[in-house]
C-alpha cells in the first residue's frame, strides 16, 4: 500500500476540512493517508513553532509511520507542513528522514510570503535528491506561475503541476469552478504520481 505523511499548514491542525477532505480523497484513489499535528497545534497555541521543532516533529512522526508501514511512503503536506517535509528531506545523516521518502508532495508550496517575493524560501531545494511533486495555483499569492515555473526548471527531480485559477488552497472560485472540481483534479494528478512511483 503506497501511504503519504500528509502535513497541516500554519493556520489550522490535521481536523481542517481542507486536510480531511484530502486525505480521504487520496484513500479513495488507493493512497493511506496519515495526519498529524505539530505541537503548537496540539498546544493550542495559534504562532507556528520554529523550525527545528517543527521538523523534530516530522522525524518523530516518520520514524512512527515507516516502522509499521508496508510499500513506499512519500512525505508532503498543505503550504507550510509541505515545506517542513521538504527541510527535512534536505538534510543528510540522521537529521533526515530515516528512512527516505519515496517522494515529497506539495499541496501549495509557499516560495515567499505574499507580496514579499525577495523573502525566497527554496535555498534549500537543491539539496532534495528525492522526487518532489509541486501541485500550485496560479493566483497564489505565495508564488506566481512565472516563479515557479523557474524554480521547477532548476530542480531536476521537481515535477510542477500548475491549478488554473487555483489559490493557495488549489481552490478555484466558485463562478469558475462550482463543483470544486480543481481540488480533484489535483489529487487525481497526486494520487497517479505517487502510484508511478510506487
């Protein structure tokens, strides 16, 4: 069974109707979905963690996961869980995943925060040897198409996936997309990546 670690983003836990209607979308495409909360979020707190907390927290919750899971598990997550993951793939030796993601999705990833695009945070994507799925809308204000775009071009092992019309969220608005159906595109598109690398 191909499973993902799927992670929140900064401003709500695993039980946002976004993430669980995720991760059950994947379980319908045949992907075991496993969710989780960072610390802050289990201490009811609202301000992230820092980052060596956050990723502490995603090493924890692999080590768990790959222990008891059959078949490949890939890493990923909604905007900022995405990053984490994507922190924590960057690093060798055992402050690494242990052991390594099949692959990484990101549902979002957040380049630089809006209107702010000189405050980049990819320099450490590069050092990511696995496969990493990029699934992004084109109104995000978190990074344009153009910007991602160049970034998937420096990026060997980046697949990009562009949500026309898609937010942050890959939400589209409602007048174009009444049924929501980009969401599912999206995860139609997540779910065959993984499997061909399964």
């Amino acid at each position: 069974m191909t499973t993902l670690v799927l992670a929140h983003g900064a401003g709500a836990g695993a039980s946002h109707p976004w993430m669980t209607r995720v991760a059950a979308g994947l379980e319908a495409r045949g992907i075991q979905v496993v969710t989780f909360d960072f610390p802050y979020i289990q201490a009811r707190k609202s301000m992230p963690d820092r980052a060596p907390v956050l990723e502490a927290a995603w090493r924890d919750i692999w080590q768990g996961v790959t222990s008891r899971t059959t078949g490949k598990v890939f890493a990923g997550g909604k905007s900022m869980g995405g990053r984490m993951a994507s922190m924590v793939a960057a690093h060798m030796g055992s402050s690494g995943f242990d052991p390594a993601p099949a692959g990484l999705v990101f549902f979002g990833y957040p380049l630089h925060p809006p209107a702010k695009p000189q405050q980049r945070r990819d320099a450490h994507l590069p050092h990511v040897r696995v496969p990493m799925l990029f699934l992004h809308g084109t109104r995000d204000g978190f990074g344009t198409p153009d910007e991602m775009e160049s970034l998937a071009k420096t990026l060997p092992t980046a697949t990009l996936r562009l949500c026309d019309q898609g937010d942050h969220s890959l939400v589209a608005p409602k007048k174009a997309d009444p049924k929501g159906q980009l969401l599912e595109e999206a995860m139609d598109f997540a779910a065959s990546w993984m499997h061909a690398r399964s």
